[in-house]
C-alpha cells in the first residue's frame, strides 16, 4: 500500500493494520501481532474495548472540543476530582494535555515558572538520564538520553544536562558520561 503518507520507517511495504483487539494488531493479510508499543506510548486500556469506545462515541455526538482557555466541560471536571484523590499532593489541580510529549514540555514550562516566580531566575538547569525517552518534541527530545533519536538533531539540542542510568546494567562508563557530555 502506498499513500500521501510521511512514513515513521524506512520500510517501504509496513503492514496495514485494520482492527485490534486488547493486545493484538491484526493486518490486511490476517497476520497478528503483539502490540507492544501501544501500552507504553498511547493505548494502555487494550484495543477495542466497548465501554471506552461508547463513552468516546457519546461524547463525540455531543461536543468534540472545546478549547481549555475558554471552556471547561462536565467530562473534563469530573475526571479531575476522580483523579485528584489518587495523587500524592493535597489538593491537586489537573492540566490536561494532548499527549505525553506535552505533558514533558508543560512540566519544564511549569518548574521554570515556578522559579522565576520564586524570584529565582538562576535556577534554570534541568537533569535527565541518558537511556531516557520523554517524546519526540523538540524539548521533550532534548530532554530524552536516547541518542539514535537525538543524533540527527543535535544542532537544535543542548539545553539539558544528562547523567547515566541509575543502576549499573544501563549506566555505561561513568568517566565518558560527565554531565554535558553526549
């Protein structure tokens, strides 16, 4: 199958998925596969599980979108004090956001603002692990230690320091690892 698609892979003849079911892709040849990206990157509940898809179809039909600066909604608040129990601070306020590469880079927003309004301007450096994926945003990617996915755009990279993995397995040579180094 071939499109107007930018394709993620070199591979020029990827398999057509057409349904899933819990943790199984299934392509246009009947080929299944262990789909084991989707609980870590985007589909932790499982693939076709009636109850999401009818709570998302009921939503839909009633309102798609409404942007968070001007509107909040039913849905939105009544996730947020579901969830706000769960959380290890008292009296949490949620920010919803699109995805996890946003959320990174709202997290960086939010650590900076709170500095700057603690009167502490200087305090801008931030700390990551080398072997560490935070998303494929351009700060999200600075902020991740997964050099393959850094390489081609080091020119644009530089803001974060990074430091080896926690434990000895993923921590590679300590000397060829100083803070700054890549």
């Amino acid at each position: 199958m071939t499109g107007r698609v930018f394709r993620r892979s070199l591979d020029p003849e990827l398999p057509v998925a057409v349904e899933a079911s819990g943790s199984t892709i299934r392509d246009a040849a009947g080929r299944e596969y262990l789909d084991a990206a989707g609980g870590a990157i985007v589909v932790n509940v499982g693939h076709g599980r009636a109850s999401v898809a009818a709570a998302i179809g009921d939503q839909l039909g009633r309102l798609s979108y409404a942007h968070g600066s001007a509107f909040t909604t039913e849905p939105l608040e009544a996730y947020a004090a579901e969830l706000g129990p769960h959380l290890p601070v008292d009296d949490p306020f949620i920010y919803p956001v699109s995805g996890g590469s946003e959320a990174i880079e709202t997290a960086l927003k939010l650590a900076r603002a709170y500095h700057l309004a603690r009167g502490e301007a200087d305090r801008w450096i931030v700390f990551a692990r080398w072997g560490s994926y935070h998303g494929n945003t351009l700060g999200a990617l600075d902020l991740s230690g997964r050099r393959p996915l850094r390489r081609p755009y080091e020119g644009w990279l530089g803001r974060f320091r990074h430091v080896s993995a926690a434990y000895p397995y993923r921590a590679g040579d300590p000397d060829a690892q100083a803070l700054g180094s890549g």
